[in-house]
C-alpha cells in the first residue's frame, strides 16, 4: 500500500439457508444427438455390461433409436 492510500476492510460472514425446492426437472437424452451407428456402438456396450441400470439404459436408447 502506497503512502496516503487508505485500506478497506471487509468481514465476510457466513450464514446457513435453508431453500425449499418445489420442482425438479430433468431429461434423458440418451445419444439422440450422435449418428445412429454411435448409438448402436454404446446400446452394444451397455448391453456388455452385467449390471441392471446398464441394460435398463440399453434398451430405453434402442426405444429411441426406432423412434
């Protein structure tokens, strides 16, 4: 700091919120957005994998792709 030059102080203080949420929106896009080969590739992949939400998400991408 310079001769002459004042300095400002300032105190943050954090305080809690509490916010309450109405409404949650979302979308699934599931690759719609990539070439049909691309989603083929990753419905062929998840199908790969022994996992239940894996192949839940396989077969909503292959609903989609007939779409």
């Amino acid at each position: 700091m310079k001769h002459g030059e004042q300095s400002l102080c300032f105190i943050i203080i954090t305080t809690g919120l509490k916010i309450k949420i109405n409404k949650i929106e979302g979308k699934a896009k599931l690759s719609q957005n990539h070439s049909i080969q691309r989603q083929e590739l990753v419905i062929n992949q998840l199908e790969q994998i022994p996992t239940t939400d894996k192949q839940q998400i396989a077969s909503l991408m292959k609903v989609n792709l007939r779409k």
